[in-house]
C-alpha cells in the first residue's frame, strides 16, 4: 500500500472523484450500453469501467468506515496504516480542513484486485468480509465475477488479449454482478457498523433516522449556499434543479429496493440507498463551494 501522497495528486484525486452516485449510474448505462456495442473490441471496456467505479464507490465507503467513531479510536491499532506519513503541505490543509483524514487514508487503499478489497474492509471493521459475503445470495456467483472483472482488466489495460475473452452477455452479467457486489458490500458494512443486533425493525427506523438527518443536512446546506449567494458576487445557482434530482433519488431507491416487479420494496434497502444518494450531493456541493462556505 502507498505510504505516502502529495498534496497535488491527493487534490486531484478527490476532485475526479467527488460524487460517488455518478458512478452508480454509469454502471447500469454501461449495461444497457452493451446492447448496441456491434463492435466486440468496445466491449473490452467493460472491465476497465467497472473497476475504475469500484475504485471510486470503495474509497467512498472507506471514508465513511474511516469517520465512524468505532473505528476512528481504534486508527492507531489498525496495520492497513502502519508507516503512513504526511508531509507538510497536507498537515496544512488538514488544519485548514481544505481536506479530512478520512480523505487521504482512503486514497491510499488499493483497489488493483478483489483481494485488496477483502483486506480493507476486513481490517476496518474486524470482520472476514469474504466469509460474510459468501452467506448473500448468489455470493459465491457474484466473487467469481468480480475476480474475473479485475483479471480482465488487468489483460486488457497491460497485455495484448490472443483470443476474445468476452461476449455481451458475459459483459452485462459481469456489470450485473458488479453492481450487487457494490450494495451488498455496503450492506455488510452498515449492519456490521451500526446494527450490534438489532432486530428488522429498529435496523428501519435507525436507517430512516439516517436518512431524515442526511435530508436536513442537505437542505440546510442549500438554505446557507442561497444565502452567502445574495451576499457575494460568485457564480449563482437557485437550485432548481433539486426538485427533479429528490425525483430521480426517489425512484433509484424504489427501483434498487423493489421485489416481485417493483410492486413492493425493501424499507431498510431504501431508506439506505435515500440516505446514499443524498450524501453523495452533500459531498459534491461542499466541494463545489468549498471555498464559498468559509466566508
């Protein structure tokens, strides 16, 4: 693992990847994309889409492990880290809170191989991840793609392939697979991180109580932005477009929620995935307007 980054690459890196529900989206469009790809080499892509939004929605979720206050006491004693150094300049901008702990730790967690994936998340939360995962439905299906998505890729990107390797079936399973890989990740991680055994019930009312907090944060940030925008003469915005996006939030979380056809959901599935959508706009207005809100 990287020991170390300069506050440049660390700058950039959170700037490419500062909204996570972007990567989502171009998951299921790469799927549907599959369909009209008459060209075998474009499906090549494929693999080399899939772990670059793995990159991007793990190192989200790293982030998140990474401020839970159970893990944040227990930083020191946890080996993914052993040896880690900052130079000056970030030391100054974690002072400056221009960027957190969380941000640069989780930047310096690989993401080349499904192994690497298995050692984070493991070390983080104290668990076997690969054991927990392989009690999912399907599990065992959904490993075997994602190991095959990260051995593609890597023939893909450093060596020149003698035969062909994928097809657009294999390519919209292997999306397909990827895609539960992410939310029953995130499921393990949340119950492992918030549950302590609780039962269905209170899991759904703790998961609404997480989203309901998210929203107010949300809207309180966009009450600040509308404010210091009647104050300041920098780039306006009215937001009007939030409308639309909470419709758009609302049906992802009921389509990623549905059973039997999308005539019922799952609460707590929806409830999470509210509370995931409106995270990740939190995040990319705070780091639009960063400098906007220290005024």
């Amino acid at each position: 693992m990287k020991k170390q980054l300069q506050l440049s690459e660390l700058t950039e890196s959170l700037e490419r990847g500062k909204t996570n529900f972007q990567a989502q989206i171009e998951l299921y469009d790469l799927r549907e994309l599959c369909y009209t790809m008459d060209n075998p080499q474009l499906l090549e892509y494929v693999p080399v889409k899939i772990v670059a939004c793995f990159e991007q929605l793990f190192r989200d979720e790293y982030q998140e492990i990474l401020v839970n206050p159970k893990v944040k006491k227990n930083l020191k004693n946890i080996d993914l880290f052993k040896d880690t150094k900052f130079n000056f300049d970030v030391i100054g901008a974690f002072e400056e809170n221009t960027i957190s702990l969380s941000d640069y730790l989780s930047l310096l967690i690989p993401c080349s191989k499904l192994e690497d994936i298995d050692n984070a998340i493991s070390k983080l939360i104290g668990i076997n991840f690969l054991s927990e995962f392989r009690k999912k439905d399907n599990g065992e299906a959904i490993l075997e793609s994602v190991s095959e998505i990260f051995r593609l890729r890597h023939i893909y990107c450093h060596e020149v392939p003698l035969k062909k390797n994928i097809d657009i079936d294999s390519a919209r399973k292997l999306i397909s697979h990827a895609i539960e890989f992410i939310d029953d990740s995130d499921d393990i991680i949340r119950n492992t991180l918030y549950s302590d055994h609780l039962s269905g019930i209170e899991e759904i009312k703790i998961a609404q109580k997480e989203f309901e907090k998210a929203d107010k944060e949300l809207e309180e940030l966009i009450d600040t932005l509308r404010l210091k925008q009647d104050k300041g003469p920098f780039h306006y915005n009215d937001f009007s477009y939030i409308d639309k996006w909470k419709e758009y939030r609302e049906e992802r979380a009921l389509c990623d929620s549905s059973i039997n056809n999308k005539e019922s959901y799952l609460p707590l599935h929806y409830y999470r995935n509210m509370e995931r959508t409106t995270k990740s706009l939190i995040k990319e207005l705070k780091e639009d307007y960063k400098y906007e809100l220290k005024r």
